[in-house]
C-alpha cells in the first residue's frame, strides 16, 4: 500500500496541475476499492499507525487529501460541490 504522506503529496499535485490543465472538477472518490476506501477500511489499515484503528483515525486521509486538494485549488475560480 502507498504510504499516507506520500500519497498526499501525489494528490496534491495532481489537483494543482488539474486546475494549470484547466479542468472543471476534481472528484475525490472514495469508494469502490480506491486510494481511500483502502485507509477507510480497517481490515486494511491495520490499526498500527495514525490512519489506522479507530473510525476518526481511519477517516484522516481523506480529510487530509480533501483539505490539501483544497487549498492548492482556493485561489483558482474553483468551488465547492458538497
């Protein structure tokens, strides 16, 4: 599995080189087997780490992922889709 820092890192380029691309939407999904679903999950994760264990512990990544995603998009005319 991809470490935590170093896919947050990874994500946050890739939001800011989306928005240099000029693209309109960036989906962060979390279902279906992807990056996040596999911190999500805890039979994944393992509980030996920061991403691991408890429910909040296992929801950090996302919520690291979306509030860096956010921030290398704030200055742009993006917004939020909740």
């Amino acid at each position: 599995m991809v470490s935590g820092l170093h896919a947050l890192e990874r994500l946050q380029e890739g939001s800011r080189r989306a928005v240099e691309a000029g693209f309109d939407v960036i989906e962060l999904h979390a279902a279906h087997g992807y990056i996040f679903s596999q911190f999500y999950l805890p039979s994944k994760t393992g509980g030996i780490d920061r991403y691991g264990g408890c429910l909040e512990n296992r929801q950090r990544f996302l919520m690291e992922v979306y509030r860096d995603v956010y921030s290398e998009v704030a200055g742009s005319a993006w917004s939020l889709a909740g």
